[in-house]
C-alpha cells in the first residue's frame, strides 16, 4: 500500500524517538545480540559481526548467509535467528520471518525486540488478534516503547476493544498530540468507547495542528465520517481531492460518505475511481460488495467479494457477504463453507453467528442451530454495556485500510 499516510504513520515512531523495530529494537542490534555472540566460537562471532554489518547496508543475501552460518556454529544462537527474521521482513516474506522469530523467541524469551517484531510480523499479516499478546508484553515489560503502544493501539482500534485502545493509545498524547494521524485513531477509539470528552479534544487538537495538506483534509474528513457527519466529510474530502486528487484512501472516504447520503451513483463512481488509483487494496472490493449488496446487484456484489478476497484471503465481512448472497439464493451448503470460513476469522462476531444459526436451521440442523443462535445472543448480551458489533463484520461501519501500516 502507498501514500504519504504510511509516512505519516512513520514519522510517529521517528518523531517520539524509537527507530525501526526491525533495527533498534531487535536481538540483532550490537547490543541486544552480545549475550548470544559471546557463547559462540570465534568463526560465529566474526559470522555474525559480518552478517550485521551486511545487513546494516543492506545486503540481505550476504547477511543471510552470515547468520546461517552463525547458526551452522552455535544451533542456539537466538540472535541470529532473529536476524534471519529481520532479513523475511524486510523481503516482506511474513509467514517465513514468523517462523524464524518464533524460533528467536524460544532460544530468548526474555528478549522483547524479539517479541516486538514478531507483533509486527503478525501485524503487516492482518493477524490484528494475534498480535495483541506479543506487543502488550512488550508495553508490560517497556511502558515507554512508543512503537509497541502505538501498534497495540491499532491493534486493540482493528479488534473493536476500543476502551483498550484508549488505555494504551491516551498515554502518548504528549508526545503525540502535534500528529494528525495519531489524534485520528484516538478519536476513533474514544469515540467507539464512548468517551466523549476525549473524542471531543482529540478532534479540537486535530482541528489545531493539521494545516491544510491534502492528507489532512483526507484524515478529518474520515473522523466526521466515524462520527456519522457525511455532509462536513465531503467537504473535507474534496478539499483533498482539489488539491490531490489521486491522494490514495480520498475516493474510498467519499464513496462511503455518498453511500451514507444514499447517492448510490457517486457513491459507485467514487468506489471505482478508488479501485484506478489502488487495484490492490482490497478493503475497497469489499466496500464495493458491500454497496452492491445495499442496492441489489448481487452478482456484482459476489465479484467485488471475491476480489476481495483474492487480494486478502482473511476478510470475514467478505465471506460473510458472500454467504448471505448464498443465503438469498437458498444454497444454503455452500453458504455454510463461507460462513464457516467468517467465524474462523471473526469468533466474537454476533452478526456471524447469528447468520451461521439462520443458515444451519434451513438445512434442517436445528439442534446445531439453536446453539449458534445463543452464542449470538450471549455475544449481543456481552457488547450491550460495551463495545459495538466487531468491524470485520459490521456493514455500517468505517474502514480504515489507511491505518494499516504500521511505523517503518
């Protein structure tokens, strides 16, 4: 994904003082690595001396060969696995760098670096749930690490536990609050909890400090979104839009807010335009199912489902869409194969449940049935007092596929 949002993004780390996880935070740094580099003979040493010096210029494959051969040295050299992890992230061969860091984690469970990049491995995965365990022991162990609460926040903000993500995210207003994208999700998740104070200051200092780039524009035309003000989002949208208009993420917020203002014609010629500027992003072909879904065209609706899916494989809102369209049809089988696949990406959803419930009774499972129509209901008992309905199935709600990339 592209845009100046992810530098944005970026320059929260760098502006509080906390560099790259992958390179000031992890067991691969001279000082984080020298437990582990002292333990091994004098060729694994001079390895791993080469492998960091490789890799600091950014010689990926003569670092990679360095660690392994550390490794060929000392099999227990946790540090040099988690060098390997760094050299997969920085390929962006995520499943590969989680094997290896979790390799690392269980040579040096005490190492948080390690921990951290394994939070962000599982981050830049979509795997938000998964990676709330490592990043919260990073915060537990180092409160000041602004990299591993930031991502926790956005963690907690893309698993709807928004009063967590207040708890985690309210603690960095000082050194935070002059950067529009971080009061955004802050608003975002005091909003969602409920705290109005908060979400009132969070706006008035978002209000302060964003000037009058085009990304600014964009950022508060998405807060008014989040707080259900289409009319004031168009206006800021397309304040971005005179300015840039193929700013990524523009057409995508103005889509919704026409959506919301049941202009189906822009709000479709807007989804489209999005699509032009980003072809992969697929939280756009959902959006766009979804729209499709609102206005009938349901074989449009599957296409744009599948698309999304084909992009990302772990969207429950798009199989649950697509299940419901099965649903309509009365394929109630393979809607069962869909809805399956939501509730293994989307457990805590009601909607899911509830939906997994309707489609189990029409095929005459009625026993099976009834316990997911109280699982829905046991769900929508625990979030009345709470939190809303989870995002990944909640058709009303506001995506923000622009938060989903984390510092550099």
């Amino acid at each position: 994904m592209t845009g100046v949002v992810v530098m944005l993004l970026a320059s929260i780390a760098v502006s509080a003082g906390h560099g790259d996880a992958t390179e000031r935070n992890s067991p691969g740094s001279r000082q984080a690595a020298a437990p582990a580099v002292a333990s091994t003979p004098a060729n694994a040493r001079a390895s791993f001396a080469k492998g960091e010096a490789a890799l600091m210029r950014g010689d990926l494959e003569e670092a990679e060969a360095a660690f392994r051969n550390v490794i060929a040295a000392d099999p227990q050299a946790g540090a040099a696995y988690s060098n390997l992890g760094v050299i997969a992230m920085r390929r962006k061969e995520w499943d590969r760098a989680l094997t290896l860091l979790q390799k690392a984690e269980r040579l040096q469970p005490t190492m948080p670096g390690i921990r951290l990049n394994i939070g962000l491995v599982k981050y830049r995965r979509g795997d938000y749930s998964g990676a709330v365990a490592p990043l919260a022991s990073v915060v537990r162990e180092q409160p000041e690490s602004f990299q591993a609460r930031y991502l926790l926040g956005l963690c907690y903000v893309f698993t709807v536990r928004y009063a967590e993500a207040v708890s985690v995210l309210e603690p960095l207003w000082e050194k935070a609050s002059d950067n529009f994208m971080y009061l955004y999700v802050l608003g975002i998740a005091a909003h969602n909890s409920g705290q109005k104070e908060l979400d009132e200051r969070a706006l008035a200092r978002l209000l302060q400090v964003g000037g009058d780039a085009p990304e600014f524009h964009l950022i508060l035309g998405k807060a008014y979104l989040n707080r259900h003000e289409p009319e004031k989002a168009i206006a800021e949208l397309e304040r971005a839009e005179s300015a840039k208009p193929d700013l990524p993420f523009l057409h995508f917020g103005l889509g919704i807010a026409y959506m919301r203002l049941n202009d189906n014609e822009r709000a479709e010629a807007e989804f489209r335009k999005e699509i032009a500027v980003e072809p992969d992003l697929a939280d756009i072909y959902e959006q766009l199912g979804e729209f499709y879904v609102k206005v009938g065209r349901d074989d449009e609706a599957e296409k744009a489902f599948r698309a999304a899916l084909q992009r990302n494989p772990k969207m429950p809102a798009s199989l649950f869409g697509l299940a419901k369209l099965n649903v309509r049809r009365e394929k109630y089988r393979q809607a069962l194969t869909e809805i399956d696949g939501a509730v293994r990406l989307a457990p805590d959803s009601q909607n899911v449940h509830f939906m997994r419930g309707r489609i189990l009774m029409k095929l005459g499972r009625r026993e099976e049935g009834q316990k997911e129509m109280l699982a829905a209901k046991e769900l929508l008992d625990a979030s009345a007092d709470q939190e809303k309905e989870p995002a990944s199935v909640d058709e009303d709600r506001v995506r923000n596929p622009e938060l989903a990339q984390p510092p550099q």
